[in-house]
C-alpha cells in the first residue's frame, strides 16, 4: 500500500529526492518526520485505502509523542485489535493499531497480526529503531548498514538515494547464473543490500548496533502442533471457515476492490468465495492476460467460471511487441531478476486496473505450496530438495559451460533446511519460505506497486498455511488429485468443472517468442552481454553457441536465455 524509507545515522541525503523516488508506491501523500539527536529521517509514501483522511497520513506519532511509525501493508483485523486496545484513537485506519499494539506487547504484537506488513517505529525516548517483515514476506523491507549508519527503503532504489553506492553483487549474480536460486535469503542483487527475511525483526540504535532475530517460524509451529488426526470432515470444514474468513477480511477497503482472475483453480476457487462471502459481484472486477497463441489463452476458462462475461470482466492482451519495453520498465522497478514474461503480464493488468480506478486487488498466491499443489509434490520423496523448483536445475540445457570457473567458484551454497520423515512438508516448507514465494511476492509488490496498486494474497493467511501443512500427506493428495481437501472445501463454491481441472501454470509463449517474433531483441541482450558483462565472468563465446543452439534446437527450458537477458537488463537499466 504504501512505500517507507528511513535513516538513522549520518548519512547525507536531499529529503524531497527520498520522498519522490517511491513516489509510484505511495502517490496521495509524502511525509517526513526528522531529528537531529541523533540524526534521524523517516519518510512515508501513501497510497489510501482504509480511513482517507488526513489523520491516516504517515508518519504518525503516538499521543505521548514517543514513537513514530512508518508502515506499508494492512493488517486486516485491525477492528478486532482496536476492541481490545486501551488507547485514545485519532484515526480510523490500521497504522495506529500497529503503533498502539507494539505500545501495548512490544514486539510480541507480531504475533496478533493477520495480514503482510513491513514497518519501522523510532522509539524517541530510547533512541532505537524497531522494524519487522511479515510472515510470507508479502510486503518488502530493505536495509544497509554503513559506518554513517543504518539505512532502510520498502524498495533498493531509496538505499541509492540515501547514500548506497550502486554496485552489483557477484555473489549473488554467481548463485543466480549457476543454481537459478535468488530471493532465497538475506542478500540482493546489490553489495552492501540485505533484505530482512520474512518473519524476522530488528533493533538498530548507534550504541548497541543491529540486532535481528526471526518471530515467525514456520516449521517449529507446524512441529509443535504436530499432525492433524482429526475427523477429515471437521478438518474440511475449519479450512473452508479460515477461506471465507480470509476473503472477508481481505475485502476490508474504502476504495473499490477487485480480482486477478485466471482459469485455474486457485482463482477459480477465490472468485467463489468472494461470491459466497460478500456477494453482489456483478460488478466486481475482475482483470486476465492472454495471448494470441491458443495453448496460453486462458479466456475459454474464465468465461466458464463466469458464465456470463461483462464491461467489468477485462480480457488484457500480452503482445511479442510489447515485450522490449516492458521488460525495460518493469526491471527498473523490480531492481533484480524478474520472473520471465508472466511478471510482464502481470503489469498490463495492475495497468488496466489503475486506468479503471481499482485500488486493491486480490489474486490467489499460495494455495499451491501449502496444500500440495505442484507435480512434483507426488513424488516428494525422490525430490531433491535442494534443487526442486530451481528452474535452472530442470534441464540439460543450461549456462554452466557459459560461466568462469572463477564465477562459478564464487556461487553461496545454500542448504534448505528438513523436517526428519516428512518429504512432502521439506518440499511443502522449501517453496513457501526460500523458494516460489519469496520470489512470487517480490515480482507481485513491484508490479502492483508501480501502478500505485495494492495486491492482496488471501490464501496466504497464515492460519490456512500451518493447517495445510499439518495435514497427512494424503488429505493432500489422493488418488493423484493434488489439493484434495481445497477440492473438498470448493464444493458447493465451485462448480465442478473448474474444481477437477487440472493444474494449470500460468504460462506465456516466452519459449517460442525467444526464438521467433522476439529474435532481434534477444540478438540485442545477447550481443549486449558479450559487450557488456563484467569481466571473468562469462566465456563470451560459449553465450554465443548457447544462444545459437537454443534457437536451432527444440529446446523447451528458455529460463538460461532469460537468465542472460536478465543480466543485460540489469546492467542497462539507468538508476
């Protein structure tokens, strides 16, 4: 909803240049809130969407004029908390529910909020700042910390503004060229940039430094509440309860609310609770891509779900020749690899919905990983986790004779961490918290947010992640039907020829528009990078026969060549 960035330090910087470089994150208003003992800045971008006026702006002060919050996020049951709050309300919206729980728990508040949040309160009194992530990670926290002090910004462009050299990290790049792996721990794209990982906090002051620690452990909660045996009905029925539940809150909004649709089920199955939870949807919504090749047009199963298609039902197209410059301007956003051409039409329909007028928008991110929904779930056993998801990893086809051995050598080893016994939940545990969506949730913040747009992820309530995780591995998949028990859930919401449909990738013709339609566009990027990439990393050759190979052979993985494109991307976008 919102974009924040912060000093507390001596860090040089020109305030109304903090304040404009996420202006899209936040365009109804910039706030600042300065001191010089010692010297700190807080800055707010707001983006309205619960208690528009005034007395919402940010950043906001307590009544005692202790603290000083920034916050970007919702926390949806901000009503429930407020009733059991003892605190003089200036304001109706969540911001200061946030201010007035940490006033009340400290930093145990984390553990009352149902939604996705990042914020920053500067405690005056103490001279310390505090800072957390939510669960999933849905909302962004960056930060450095340089001897001039601790810098944070909802996006990396703000880290630059305050100071930051811009400089990129080659052993993230390594990690990224020979594994495919990113987003999965604290480090970016940009030395000296470090991300607060999902679930964690911190406390920065100049006496005592940076301190962090995690508040939300995912796998220690499913472990401690062990394996659900109960009846599968009443299993059935609490899942269904917590979807409704989820739904309703994620419809708590002043400004219009809309829906990311598809033909999927995960889609499918969040349009027939929105039905069932707040009705009267004639009018709502709701924004899809396509493409003119018929293998990835999802417009025939979104006109069966509908059943009938109105004005309020927009069917957005991804052309080849719209690919160059949204591949340029979506990466000066994203700031680091993005997810190939699906994040590109993601954009169009943040795009479509900004010029409609629509603030918020739900979609359905996160009901694959905790209930089971992926192929390879089926065969957790002989998954080797920790190669799984990573794209790179899932062909022959892909850089290794491309890179250095130098380069390569300079790659970070990862282990993702195991549940003893259990393959299905390490698989469950890997995708949720270090792999699919970490990544999903960055490519979905900036796309969303630079149109001034707020995604929300209502399968991602963490009340139906620990209960999908906590299921026998066959409530999740039986007889072959992945997600059984969603399944189970949807009926009565759904109709029935949405819920059997098999899982659906939300895919674009990337592979054969490399290769055709886009082929001068990737003989640039490739060309660029033979010119351009930074030297020993790359035998420049072996990018050229890579390129020539991908494009004379029925090669089906283009996720190396957009590996490639990536970089000259990155290395051509302007800061």
């Amino acid at each position: 909803m919102c974009g924040i960035a912060g000093v507390v330090g001596k860090a040089t910087y020109d305030r109304s240049r903090v304040g404009s470089v996420q202006h899209h994150r936040g365009p109804d208003f910039t706030g600042y809130y300065e001191d010089l003992q010692p010297q700190v800045l807080l800055c707010h971008n707001r983006l309205s969407i619960i208690d528009l006026s005034v007395l919402a702006n940010q950043p906001l002060t307590d009544v005692s004029g202790r603290y000083v919050i920034v916050f970007n996020g919702e926390v949806y049951n901000y009503l429930e908390l407020r009733n059991k709050l003892d605190y003089p309300f200036q304001s109706r919206g969540d911001t200061e529910v946030v201010l007035a729980s940490y006033m009340k728990w400290g930093a145990a508040c984390l553990d009352q909020f149902v939604g996705m949040f990042a914020f920053a309160i500067w405690d005056k009194q103490e001279k310390e700042l505090f800072a957390a992530r939510d669960r999933f990670g849905v909302k962004p926290f960056h930060y450095a910390v340089s001897p001039d002090g601790f810098v944070f910004g909802s996006e990396i462009k703000a880290l630059f503004e305050l100071g930051i050299p811009r400089t990129p990290d080659e052993q993230a790049w390594s990690t990224y060229l020979v594994a495919g792996m990113y987003d999965h721990d604290q480090y970016t794209f940009w030395k000296g940039v470090s991300r607060l990982l999902p679930g964690h906090c911190l406390w920065y002051s100049e006496s005592a430094g940076l301190r962090t620690r995690s508040w939300y452990d995912l796998s220690a909660r499913v472990s401690s509440q062990g394996t659900d045996d109960r009846e599968e009905k009443l299993v059935t029925e609490e899942l269904r309860s917590l979807l409704l539940e989820s739904v309703k809150l994620r419809f708590r909004s002043d400004v219009p609310v809309g829906i990311l649709l598809s033909g999927g089920v995960d889609s499918s199955l969040l349009w027939g609770l929105i039905n069932k939870a707040i009705g009267n949807t004639d009018k709502l919504n709701t924004f899809t891509f396509y493409t003119d090749d018929p293998a990835y047009d999802e417009r025939p199963w979104v006109r069966e779900l509908l059943g009938t298609v109105s004005p309020s039902n927009h069917f957005i197209e991804l052309r080849h020749q719209d690919v160059p410059a949204l591949a340029t301007s979506v990466m000066s956003f994203q700031e680091e690899p993005l997810g190939g051409f699906p994040t590109l039409a993601f954009s169009l329909l943040h795009q479509r919905a900004r010029e409609r007028g629509i603030t918020v928008l739900l979609d359905g991110n996160g009901i694959d990983e905790g209930w089971a929904g992926y192929d390879y779930y089926q065969r957790a056993g002989e998954v080797n986790l920790q190669k799984g998801p990573v794209q790179a990893s899932q062909s022959d086809f892909d850089l290794q004779s491309c890179l250095t051995a130098e380069f390569k050598h300079v790659a970070t080893p990862f282990a993702f961490p195991s549940f003893a016994g259990d393959a299905m939940r390490n698989v469950q545990m890997r995708d949720l918290m270090f792999a699919k969506i970490p990544r999903a949730m960055r490519f979905a913040d900036r796309v969303s947010m630079m149109y001034s747009r707020e995604l929300r992820e209502p399968f991602l309530d963490h009340r139906i992640v620990e209960l999908g995780l906590r299921q026998p591995d066959h409530r999740k998949i039986r007889n072959g039907v992945r997600k059984y028990l969603v399944r189970k859930a949807g009926e009565g919401i759904i109709k029935g020829s949405v819920l059997d449909a098999i899982k659906r990738p939300v895919q674009t013709p990337q592979r054969e528009w490399l290769r055709r339609e886009l082929r001068e566009w990737t003989d640039h990027h490739i060309d660029h990078i033979i010119q351009s990439a930074p030297s020993g990393w790359l035998h420049k050759d072996s990018v050229q026969k890579l390129w020539a190979h991908y494009c004379n052979q029925p090669v089906d993985n283009s996720f190396p060549v957009w590996q490639l494109i990536s970089l000259s991307l990155m290395l051509e976008s302007k800061p």
